[in-house]
C-alpha cells in the first residue's frame, strides 16, 4: 500500500474529487492507492501540489504493523 490513501484522506478528499482535479478515472487512484499501478511522474508532481506535501511523501511507503 502506498502512502496516497492516507495523504488523501489527512486532504479531505474523496478518491472521486481527486480524480476529477487530476483528470482521471475515480479507478486510477484506487489502483495507486493499492500499488496495483503507479502514477506517471507528471502525475506524481500535480498529486504534491494537489494535496499539498512533497513528492517524497508521496512516494513513502506505508509500515503496517
């Protein structure tokens, strides 16, 4: 799992709202979310400004204990 779901949640953001700013389908951002795919790195650039963190957060895994 990557650290996106967390980061868009912290935003206040649906995975639709997100979507919709980025121009993409609500099922883009569930599979980055799952780490099924990732996002291109222009992509990755409007997800830190969007949600207003840096690209190394975002790119952070998540521990699960």
């Amino acid at each position: 799992m990557t650290a996106l779901r967390d980061i868009r949640q912290r935003a206040g953001l649906t995975q639709t709202a997100l979507a919709k700013q980025l121009n993409v389908s609500p099922e883009a951002v569930t599979m980055w979310e799952s780490g099924a795919r990732k996002p291109d790195i222009i992509t990755i650039k409007k997800l830190s400004v969007i949600l207003g963190v840096t690209t190394d957060e975002l790119l952070a895994p998540i521990k699960v204990d």
